[in-house]
C-alpha cells in the first residue's frame, strides 16, 4: 500500500492516471484557491473508486510556504498514511512541483512525472542517490480511463447528462448525421458518448469519443449551419473546460466558410468534410467513413 502526492492544477489526467494505474491505498492532494474546484472533483472521483483523499490548500507560487505547509501537513497525518510515499511532480504550478521536490527529497521518496505528448502516456519513475534524482524506469500506462471518468473530472460527478437520442432537437436531419458519424466510431472500437450537456447546461458536446487514454470531443453539423461560426465557438468553448488533452473534430456535410477557418486554426480544430452524406445513411458511407475514421486514428492514436 501506497500514498500518493499529487498537485492539482487544471489539468486533471496528470493527477488521475497514475493513481487508477498504481492503485494507492491514500492520495493527498496539493491544491491553491484556484484549483479548488478541479480538486473537488477529482476528489470525489476518486472516493467514488474508493481511494482516501486528503486535501491541502497552499499558496500557488511561495516555495518557502509550499513547501512548509506540506512538510507540516505530511507529520500531521503521518499515522493515517500508508507508507511509503510517492511524490507524482506533475500537475500544479512550477512553484509547487519545485516545492513538493524539495519534500521528496528530505524524505527520500519515490517520484514520478507523467508525459502525454504524442498520442502515448508515459510515466517516468525515479529513485535519490546522493541527494540527486536517478532514473529507475519509464513505462507507457495502458488504457485505464473512460469518457465518463473526464466529465466526471471535469464537470463534476452528477453535474453532466449523457442524453443521447432523448436530446430533443427540431433539426432531424442533423440528429440522423450525429447518430451516423457515433455509429461509425463505435463500430469500429472507439468509446463514444452521444449529447453531453454539463456546466448548468451551457456547454453542449455533440459527440465525445476515445481510445485508450486520448480523447476528442465532435461538432456534428448539416446544412445551413455548416458554415455558421456558432458550431466552431460551441466547439472551442466545451474544448476549453474540458482541458488541453481534449481533441476537437468540427465534423461536416459542407466546407467550411472563410468567417470560420481563423477560428479554427486557432483553436487547432481539425474539420472533416464529409461530402457523399445523403441524410439517411447509418452508418455512414464507406468512403465518408473511411475519411472520419482517418482523421480520428491519426489524431486520437498517431
């Protein structure tokens, strides 16, 4: 049994992964006025999979006060801990990882960062020898996240709603093109969730969809409202609360207007014009799914 240390930022997968990979007994998250939302949630995600979370509130960028409080914080419950420690130095400020290493190193405790560039997630692991970092090991973790692990980060627990074909629309057309691009990464071997609904209802995600630890959010659009900047904003908006590892798809029967592709090189938007879309076909057609289904492996996997 383990306890882990871990420093909550925005970004929340830096703080869950390692912990659903090595399955610490105890977690103590660091966290700032800032962050105490996102540290809310990922704590009640993780008391949901039965881990005991402790909580400290600290300063964002004092070294000195970090660095202090969590020395303090660690002998408080030391009784309560299970032992040893690892020090996750990934999330957080700068301050506080610089922090929370100086801490590691007066106990002599294990620590780790984790890396998601490209489309793998790697965990470096390091032991102290004479007072200095040694590396012992780098593994790449498996999948071990679900869509509903990230809107349960990210929203909150019971704060989202999956309403799928419920979701009530007067644009039929535009629900039959919805169904058919999640029917065609679902049969493929995708993850897929159809109409999220979360933040008090202000940000809605057409469809969201992952494989093994990456995964991208969709903006469905048919007709007329191809070309309307209103889908690319919707779709920037729901990518920005859902955090940086979010993908973002602007998925179309049309081209894109000029008005829309700033925002969409901007936003790193990756648009997937899907041409031969008759309005019936689902799941869709072989040649429009060939073309979605390429744009989501090289984004999703590499």
């Amino acid at each position: 049994m383990t306890t882990m240390i871990a420093l909550v930022g925005e970004q929340l997968l830096p703080n869950f992964l390692p912990v659903q990979y090595y399955s610490p007994s105890d977690v103590l998250l660091i966290y700032t006025e800032k962050t105490q939302r996102h540290y809310r949630n990922l704590k009640a995600v993780l008391e949901q999979k039965k881990v005991r979370v402790f909580g400290l509130e600290t300063d964002a960028y004092d070294i000195f006060t970090i660095a202090s409080a969590l020395d303090k914080e660690l002998d408080r419950i030391a009784t309560s801990l299970s032992e040893p420690l690892v020090f996750n130095l990934t999330g957080g400020t700068k301050t506080m990882s610089l922090a929370a290493y100086q801490i590691a190193l007066q106990r002599n405790a294990q620590t780790l960062y984790l890396q998601s560039e490209g489309k793998s997630t790697c965990v470096y692991h390091y032991d102290w020898e004479n007072r200095q970092l040694r590396s012992t090991k780098k593994e790449l973790l498996p999948e071990c996240m679900t869509l509903r692990d990230v809107f349960d980060l990210y929203f909150g627990p019971g704060k989202w709603q999956k309403l799928g074909s419920e979701r009530k629309t007067t644009d039929l057309r535009g629900k039959l093109f919805e169904e058919a691009v999640a029917a065609t990464l679902s049969l493929h071997g995708y993850e897929v969730m159809a109409g999220i609904r979360g933040a008090d209802g202000n940000i809605d995600v057409d469809i969201a969809v992952r494989s093994g630890n990456q995964y991208g959010i969709i903006e469905a659009k048919t007709g007329a409202k191809v070309t309307k900047i209103e889908g690319i904003q919707q779709l920037h908006t729901a990518a920005k609360h859902l955090g940086t590892y979010s993908q973002t798809f602007y998925v179309i029967t049309g081209e894109p207007a000029p008005a829309q592709k700033e925002l969409i090189k901007i936003s790193n938007i990756q648009v997937v014009s899907l041409l031969n879309y008759d309005g019936t076909s689902n799941p869709l057609s072989s040649e429009d799914a060939r073309k979605l289904l390429s744009s989501v492996e090289k984004t999703l996997k590499g």
